[in-house]
C-alpha cells in the first residue's frame, strides 16, 4: 500500500499537469478564434476579387472556352497539417483523405508532386510509401501565413513551367465550430470554368458597371493571383483553426481525465490518512490500557501488602 507522502507527491505532479492542461486548453481556445477572424476577414476580400473578375469577364472580347475533360495525368498537392502532436486524428484524416481522392484520380505515385505543410502529415505520408517533394514549417500566427502564401505560389509557377504539373489541389481540414472540423478539397489549378462563367452571367448590383483602363490580360492576370492568393490564405487559416480545435478536444478529454484521476487519488490519500490517524488512536488507547493494567496491578499488591 502507498503511503502518505507517496500519495501527496502523485496529487502535486497531477495538479501540475492539470494546470498546463488548461493553459494550453486556452491558448487552443485563443488561437481557434484568432484565425477564425481572420477566415471572416476573408470574406469581403473575396467579395471584392470576385465582383472585380465580373466586371473584367464582363469586358471579355471572347468567350470563355468550355470546360475540357482532358486526362490528369500529373497533380501537384498541398496538403495542410500540423508540425506539433496532441491534437488527435488531424493528420491521419487529412493524408487519408489526400490519397483518397489521388488514388481516384489514378495518379500514379511518382507523378504527384506533393508539399506538405508540417512534418506530421509529411511523416505518415512516407510512412505509406508517397514521395515527398517539400515539407513547409506552419506559420506560428495569422502573421506568418502571407510570407507562406507567397512562397508557394512561388512553387507553383515552378510547377507549371518546370514540371508541367497543370492540376494542383489543396487538401486541408475546414472548421465548423466548436472542437469539430471535416477535409476538404479544392482545386486551385486550372481555375474552375464554370464558376467563371457564372460570375460573367451574375448580374450587377447596381445600373452602372465600374471602368477600368488598364491592358484586359493584366487586370484579369492580377485579379486570378488575388484569388490563388484568397484561397491558398484561407486553407491555411482553415488548417490553423482545425489543429487548434483538435488541440482543444484533446485538451478537454486530458482535463477530464486527470480531475477523475485527481479525485481517485484524493481518495485513497484520505483513506490512507484516516487508516494513519485510526492505528494511531488505537496504539494510544493499547497504551492507556497497558499502563491502566498495570496501575491496577500494582494498587491491588499494595492493598494486599497492607493487609498481610
């Protein structure tokens, strides 16, 4: 059986644990919430690209062509993960989804060109015998995405003039609420035609369509990167928010675990200490009966001494 002191030294270590729990359940808490504003900041941004795309497809001498099945026969992927653990099966469902939708699309291994965000996904990914061309570290905070964002569109011009890789997709968790998040998939490259056409065929909001004066091919050039741009920005901040979820469920589950553990010791350090106190009361009353015994002895000799 364990004693006292053994006792108070697992309820001090699991006291600690359970105070770096909650920090770091708050800090998830934190950050889920600051990439979440920054996804919403997102928004208008978009709004705005989109509306100016209208108007330069609007100005378009030609039609847009239609859309071709042509064969896939190289993909470049991204797939977002994380680079630190404790955040449960983040990882493992977005590379099984990743080489999911690869594998439908019949891709051959050696023909996917492959960066991973984070060395979490990257390690699975070998550990399954897919080839890794790069692995990126994730951007501590919401200031460190730009920076990324740029060094992959970088990467993506060397795919297409390099590696004539036409098809890229982003494979990375999007947030819902709370602890939860799902994959998801989004084809970066080519842009999507129809959405495209259908941003041609929108109709205005207002009875006067905005002008501009610039060369067609530049304007429509710039407003595509500011698009490639808006989404590559939220696939990170979706991917952030997600690990941090994750973090957070994994976090709770921690706390509960050790309050419960907590309280299992608690009760075996005050059944240990009444079991003290109790042997303790009891050598006292053995002791006070032993010298009461004795006295008692020792009255009757000397009363017996005193009659003879």
């Amino acid at each position: 059986m364990q004693t006292t002191e053994a006792l108070k030294r697992k309820i001090q270590s699991a006291q600690d644990l359970l105070s770096v729990v909650k920090t770091m359940k708050a800090l998830a808490a934190v950050s889920i919430r600051q990439y979440q504003r920054a996804v919403e900041s997102l928004q208008e941004y978009n709004r705005t690209v989109e509306m100016g795309l209208q108007i330069a497809l609007k100005k378009m001498a030609r039609d847009i062509p239609p859309a071709r099945k042509a064969a896939v026969n190289r993909v470049g992927a991204i797939v977002f993960g994380s680079d630190q653990g404790l955040c449960g099966q983040l990882n493992a469902m977005i590379v099984n989804h990743a080489l999911e939708e690869m594998n439908a699309m019949e891709i051959r291994k050696d023909h996917r060109s492959i960066i991973c965000v984070g060395m979490r996904p990257a390690d699975i990914l070998e550990d399954m015998g897919q080839p890794i061309m790069e692995i990126l570290d994730t951007p501590g905070s919401t200031a460190g995405i730009t920076p990324m964002v740029q060094d992959i569109t970088l990467l993506l011009e060397e795919w297409r003039f390099k590696r004539q890789v036409e098809h890229v997709y982003l494979y990375y968790n999007e947030y819902i609420s709370g602890a939860n998040y799902r994959p998801k998939t989004l084809r970066l490259l080519p842009v999507d035609q129809v959405w495209l056409e259908s941003l041609k065929k929108k109709k205005w909001e207002s009875r006067t369509l905005p002008m501009f004066t610039m060369d067609w091919e530049a304007l429509f050039g710039s407003l595509i990167r500011e698009y490639l741009f808006v989404s590559l920005y939220r696939a990170f901040a979706e991917s952030l928010a997600s690990e941090n979820a994750s973090r957070l469920a994994a976090m709770q589950n921690a706390e509960k675990n050790i309050e419960e553990r907590l309280e299992e010791l608690f009760g075996q350090f005050h059944s240990q200490r009444q079991m003290v106190i109790t042997e303790e009361l009891l050598d006292i009353v053995a002791g006070f009966e032993a010298l009461s015994g004795k006295e008692k002895k020792t009255l009757k000799l000397k009363t017996m001494k005193g009659g003879a």
